[in-house]
C-alpha cells in the first residue's frame, strides 16, 4: 500500500511534489468550494473536460473519497491553499482548520496519472528525471464559463523529442479522464506564455536539441476560475501536490 | 437539413417516437429542474455516467443548448412530460407553458445515437425495423445517489441473435457518450424484469430464435430518480420522442 503510505507521510507533515510516486496509482487534482458555488464548479468541469475532468464530488463537508478509502483529504495532500475572495490567502500542509461543513470537494483527474505510462513507452518525462515539479502555465486559451465562474485554462508542459510527440500523444490520449491528449505542440507564444523558464506554477525545466514542448490541459486550471471569477472561499491542492490515490491508472485508460 | 425539418415538424404538432429518424444524427432525453435541484442532478450524472451521461446543460431558464443552434427545447421535441412532486402531472406536445425561468435543462446521451452504427455493421434493430418506440424496463439496480436525488437504472432493450452479440457490444462500446455497451445480456429476472412483454415506457417487440434481449443503460433514467425522490417539478422529454441534434453521431465515437 504505497499509496496510503505516502498520504500517512503526507498527513505527517512531509511536503514535496508527488510527480513520479507511486506509479501505476492516479494522482488527482482538489478543489473544494461552498455548496453555494457547487453546481457552477460541477458545471465548469462538465463544459470544459479537458482541464477539468472530474473523478468524485465529495459530500457537502464531507473530506472522504472514494478513489481513496482511509484518506482524509484536509490532511493527505502534501500541501494546500486557501482562497478568500479569489485571492491566495494561505499556503499550509494541513487543511484541517481550513476546511467547512459547506465545502463540496472535487477530484479532477492529473496528467501524473499517465506519467509512468509514458516512462513504460520509454518516453522521458523531464520533471521526474530531475525530481522537480511539472511546469505549469497560464494560457489565452479561455474556458467555456458556467455561470459565475470563469477563466483560463492551464497547461502542464513536458519536453518531447519531436519523434516521440505522435507516441506521446497516442498514449496519453487512451487516458481522457486525466487530460487526454496534449492540446498544443510547440510555440509557446501561440498559448501567451511569454516564457518557458517562468513556469507560473511548479518548476522550469530544461528543453534540449530536438524536443519541442508538448502541453496538456492541467487541473490547476480552477484555481485560475477561483482567482478570475472572485470565489469567496475555497481550499485547493497547491500546483503539483496532489492526492495520491488507491485507485489504477489503468482504470481511466479507454 | 433534416434534423432541423423534423424539429420543425413536432414544433408544428407531430407527434411520434424518434428511434431510425435523422440517421447520423446524435438524439438526446431532456430533464429541466428547478435551480435547487440542478447541482444533484449535475452530481447524479457525474455519479451515474452509464445510464446518464451528460451532453450539455443550459443555463438557468434557456431553452437553448448548443447540441442543436436554433432549436427551442420548449416545443422541438415530439412530446414532454411534465412532473409535480414526482407524479406526472401531463403529457403534452408542446411544454412552452409549463416552462420556468428557473429550470436548468440537462441534454443526457441516447442509444439511439449508435443505432445507425448497428444497422451499417449488418445488425436488425427490431424496434426500428417494426416503426415503433424502444421496449424500455424499471430494474432493481439502484444508481448511487446524489443528495436528494435516487433511484433505479432504467435500460432500453434490443432483441439481438447470439452470433452478433458481441459486434453489438463492440459497436456501441464506441459510444460511451450515448450509454456505451451493453449493461446486461440474457436473463431480464436479473435486472428483476418480471416480462419482457411489459415494458415499463415504449413498446414491446418480439424475441425470436436465436436472438438474447440485450439491455443498454436509458436516459430515462432521472425521470424515475424524479419520481422516486419527489423532486417538486420537472419537464421532461416523453420516452423515445427525444430531441434531435445537429450534432453527427460520430462526435461520441472514441
């Protein structure tokens, strides 16, 4: 039971990025909003499923999954957020004191998910290499809004050698509920991102002679519709630091 | 333009089931609640992706959706259903009066959508073949619950010979948008069926030699969660008479 191990460690007070453990268990995103907000997230996700597929809806207050038996999650994420009024009030490793009896929690599936099924194709995934976080960034590219809520979306971005994109591309693709496919291969600029060296979440890595950068959809995106759209409140993973959960990433390959 | 023709036509008052019309065209079952309710029954989709796989969802009182542009859900499906305190209050052709502006409608996928597939790979689609509406069946699988909302899984059935079951099931499988495979094969007691004969919403068609009813996962599924649950009000679209989308059933081909 890796996974319940490194959510105890994560309980316990250890904090780092959870890219590359606990292979072959998916990794999802958290957010967590008023039940006032609950059907305009649930809504976001449904209209825009590419950054924000959603695994489970907890129960109002409720912090049990069930991708996660055991888990509890205002503790087992290496490191949260919290959001007043759309802007960033507070980094913590335990959300405990955060969390609401009106808090509706949402998993939305992570591209960690598909990782080690890249590494089996013998792609190399450049942030697990280095043991550092994805890069993570803002993109121009709106999503379809859902009510009060709005923004943009985020993409995660890994170095590919242009002969393995179409593989990349294959594979991750059999993986819909964890973001699929990569929406975009090469210029940054054509997404806004000004820079590949200023991640805005997570850690830079470096591109090398012949790998373009390849981006998928990211679940950090609804921290950006928090931050847009003004959500009162609100307790997130922090970019990268996710729950790890029991269940195979096998069971959202189509 | 032919679904905009057929649309037109049960605007103008025709009223008949839409199984074989429009082939190449996705269908879809229509459930409008009040506001109140749309988080559950978003998260009862979310929950229940087999028998309620959400398509679109309109925006608070639009009878407007973007699976077919220029289409008014008040009158462009062939005949609704009207629910007070989960008893059905009326069936009617045209539901523009019993609209609110506080109803969020819910477009759910519909296996009619992969019965063009079944027909084009060489298999008889009984219900189609005798022009008449899909048998469709109560069973005792409970759907997990969201909130307020619960109920059982509703199925449509397709009598299909026992070479062919697998194509069957391989074919639809393609669509998990419009319920995907199969839920069941063979024996209807297990689903707690009493008869085949006796449908529960559309017509009965008969078994032949050879052939085993095959059961696929129903949109009409939240209307019985609207019955067992008393939800306060609902409009829905009646069993079979479904709106026909712009959209080409391709679309929900993986």
């Amino acid at each position: 039971m890796i996974a319940a191990q490194l959510r105890s460690s994560f309980r316990a007070g250890e904090v780092r990025p959870t890219a590359g453990l606990a292979p072959g268990h998916a990794q999802a995103n958290l957010i967590a909003v008023p039940r006032d907000w609950a059907f305009e997230m649930l809504l976001y996700g449904q209209r825009n499923p590419r950054p924000c597929p959603v695994l489970d809806v907890t129960d109002p207050g409720s912090p049990f999954t069930d991708l996660a038996p055991g888990a509890d999650l205002r503790t087992d994420l290496p490191l949260y957020r919290v959001w007043r009024d759309g802007e960033l009030a507070e980094e913590t490793p335990d959300a405990t004191s955060a969390w609401r009896d009106d808090l509706v929690a949402f998993l939305i599936g992570c591209s960690f998910s598909f990782e080690a099924a890249l590494l089996a194709a013998g792609i190399d995934v450049r942030h697990i290499a280095l043991g550092c976080n994805v890069p993570m960034y803002r993109t121009n590219v709106a999503c379809r809004p859902a009510g009060r809520l709005h923004g943009g979306m985020v993409v995660s971005m890994r170095p590919i050698p242009a002969g393995q994109i179409a593989l990349a591309a294959t594979i991750s693709g059999r993986f819909p509920a964890v973001h699929g496919a990569p929406v975009h291969v090469g210029s940054p600029s054509d997404l806004g991102i000004a820079s590949l060296d200023s991640p805005d979440f997570g850690d830079a890595v470096p591109l090398r002679d012949g790998e373009l950068p390849v981006f998928w959809a990211c679940g950090v995106t609804p921290q950006v519709a928090v931050m847009a759209s003004g959500v009162p409140y609100a307790v997130t993973h922090s970019p990268g630091h996710m729950l790890i959960t029991d269940v195979p990433d096998t069971r959202y390959q189509v």
